[in-house]
C-alpha cells in the first residue's frame, strides 16, 4: 500500500509508462498519415473542443492503453472527448473501479496543436502528467511526472520526448525514425537578461482577445527595448498554436518569454471565457519548471488549476529569473489598469 498523497511507485516506472504511451500514438498517427487519412475532418464537438478526426484515431489507443495499465494500478483517466465516466472527460480503469480506489490520476492530451498538424505545417506533441490521487482536490500542482512527445510533420525524421519528474529535473531525447535509434539532447532555456534579438510573444490566436495582446507586447516591447526601429526589428513574435509547443520553445531556449492571458483579456472585456488553456493543456508544466522556466498564471502566482478538461486557465512564462524581473511589473501593471485583476 502506498501513502495518501503518493504515487504507488518511483518516478522511473512512470516516466516508462508515459514515453510508451506518446511512441504509441505517434506511431499511430505517422502511419494513418501514410494511409491518407484526412486528419482536418470534424468528428464533433466536445466541452472543452472541437474533436476532428485525427483525435478520434487516438482515443481508441489511450482507452487501450490504460486498460493494460489498469491491470498493475486502477487509475483515472483525465482527457479531452473521454466519455463514459461519471463527469465528461473522466474514466475510471478497470471498468467498475471506484473513483477514490484509483491509485493515481492520469490526464492527458493525446494532440496538443492539431491544428498546426492537421495541415502539415508544425508539429504536435502528446503530453501527459501523472498525480497522486486525491479525488476533487487534485490539482495541477500535484503533478509529480510529465511528459511530452513530439509528433512530427511529414518532412520530419527525427522528435523529440521529454519528460521530469518533481525534484528530479528534465531530460530530453531525440527519436531517429529512420534508423530508430535515440540520443540524449541538452535541455538549456535562454540565459539572456534582455529579449532583444530573440522570440517574446503574448498568445494571439484567435479573434477575441488579439486587441489586448497587441497592446501589452507593444508596451513589454518598448519598456524592455527602448525605441522600436522598425527597420531593424529586435524582438520577435512566434504564435504556436499548442500551449505544449509553446513550453517546448521555452524549454530549448528557443524562447525568452511566452503568455497565454486569454483568460484574463476575456475577464477584462466582460466576455464569456472562451477558448482558453486547460489543466491537460498544460500537463506537461512539470518538464518547463524542472527545466528552470518560471511558469506562473499571469499575475505572480504558480499556475494551478483542478484535473479536469473544461477550468480555463492563463499562464507566462520566462525563461530565467532576470527576464522576469524585467517583465512581469509591466505585465501586471497593464493587467490592472485594463481591468483584468
């Protein structure tokens, strides 16, 4: 028996677990993409999204996949479109087992960007995070294992997977899916102290909220690089469409400072919130904090939220403390006097 609060087992058979599970659904999209399966078709629509046909092809391998877990652990299954369950997006393994017997919760994103992937043009990534079951009360933050594994463009030959475990850091590979061979990769976010030169974005994906986004990184922009020369441009915008992809770009370095302040743009406006972050959209968090990214909701605090698939959530992120310190009072100073907090 293990205690109230933990995870049957260590953080390894954990981390084996969730690498298996992204392989496998790669593994199957790469090959229904062989087959010319059109991914863009529209299944339905779920509470938290909209289910195309790709998500579709997946579900079936998640529902499998942990049915042979369920045989070492009873579990709860936490996803997008899961139904079945006593809540939408909630099922318990093995079949009859009672929610509070689960010896972990399991939430999932099985594709986070489908857009950018359903149309070829960047990749998606299965994330994953496994917590220690405390029935309603648990949370984000009790995440103790997260992965995430990337699922590739056509053109692609080689992915990447990553994955952390609470306290024990982040470690990334390299998947060769020519020759099948995998190499450890270095895990290093930007040590710059300024954004100048390098990648800063608000998330602007959607009508809505694109106003307010503008805005702020227009004045982030010139609080934290002078003057703009628009004939020499010194900071750029990359607008992945994946709150995994985003983490990932902060976690290579890739990436100085992201946010995704949907949520509070919404509440400033008096708009119901709509599309927003949601707890398995940020599963992989655990990786980007192990990694030493600061993740917090926007306004200061750890980004926190329960484990389900409908809570709207915000997050910023910055590659180091000095970014940071540089950022956030500008960010927050912006939130106020637009109504947000």
């Amino acid at each position: 028996m293990h205690a109230v609060g933990e995870l049957p087992r260590e953080a390894e058979y954990f981390v084996e677990k969730l690498c298996i599970l992204g392989r496998n659904i790669r593994s199957a999209i790469l090959d229904a993409r062989e087959r010319g399966m059109v991914f863009a078709d529209i299944d339905r629509h779920s509470a938290a999204d909209t289910i195309y046909a790709v998500d579709q092809l997946v579900e079936p391998i998640l529902i499998e996949f942990c049915r042979g877990w369920s045989k070492e652990f009873p579990l709860t299954l936490i996803a997008e479109g899961i139904e079945g369950g006593e809540e939408e997006g909630m099922l318990t393994f093995p079949s009859g087992t009672m929610p509070e017997d689960a010896a972990f919760q399991l939430i999932v994103d099985p594709i986070d960007g489908t857009r950018e992937l359903m149309f070829d043009k960047r990749s998606a990534w299965v994330l994953a995070g496994v917590a220690p079951n405390l029935g309603v009360q648990t949370r984000l933050s009790h995440i103790s294992v997260a992965m995430q594994a990337e699922i590739p463009t056509s053109k692609q030959t080689r992915c990447d997977v990553l994955w952390a475990g609470k306290g024990r850091g982040a470690m990334a590979v390299r998947d060769n899916l020519l020759t099948e061979e995998t190499e450890r990769i270095p895990i290093t976010p930007s040590g710059a102290d300024t954004i100048n030169h390098g990648f800063a974005a608000i998330t602007s994906f959607l009508p809505g909220t694109k106003v307010p986004a503008a805005e702020l990184m227009e004045l982030i922009a010139r609080q934290c690089a002078g003057e703009i020369d628009t004939e020499t441009p010194m900071i750029f915008d990359d607008q992945y469409i994946s709150t995994g992809g985003q983490f990932y770009e902060l976690i290579m370095g890739h990436d100085r400072f992201n946010a995704d302040l949907r949520l509070h743009f919404y509440r400033a406006l008096n708009m119901q919130p709509g599309l927003c972050a949601h707890p398995y959209d940020m599963a992989s968090a655990l990786i980007a904090q192990e990694a030493g990214v600061i993740l917090t909701d926007g306004l200061g605090n750890i980004p926190d939220g329960p484990l389900d698939v409908t809570t709207p959530l915000a997050w910023a992120g910055f590659a180091n403390p000095h970014l940071r310190q540089k950022i956030e009072p500008i960010m927050l100073t912006f939130l106020k006097q637009y109504g947000a907090v």
